[in-house]
C-alpha cells in the first residue's frame, strides 16, 4: 500500500522529522556561532601581541 502525503496519512512523521532536523540546525549554528566567536576574540588578541612585538621591536630599532 502507499501511502498518500497529500491525505496525511505519513505527515506526522514527516514533521516529526522536519522538526527534529530543524532543532538539530539550529543547535549546530549556535555552537558555530560560539566557535566564530571565540576564533575572533583569539585572533584579536594576536593582533594586539603582534603589535606589542612590532613596537617593542620599532623601539629597540631607534634606540640602536
């Protein structure tokens, strides 16, 4: 027998899944969200050693 979607006969399992996919999506863009997130507060804090570094070596320069 096949079931016809259009009588929704199998619609509640097609939302169940739709459903459960879309939570799953969603908890996926949160944890990249987060990732993003902390992979730019690390690279900012890079930024601010490298450029630390290049003063601290600009300084060292003109005293030379």
């Amino acid at each position: 027998m096949v079931k016809d979607k259009s009588l929704g006969e199998s619609a509640d399992g097609g939302i169940d899944w739709l459903r459960g996919r879309f939570i799953n999506l969603k908890n996926e863009n949160k944890k990249l969200k987060e990732r993003k997130s902390a992979i730019n507060l690390e690279m900012e804090e890079v930024r601010a050693n490298e450029k630390q570094t290049l003063s601290k070596l600009t300084n060292t320069l003109y005293e030379r």
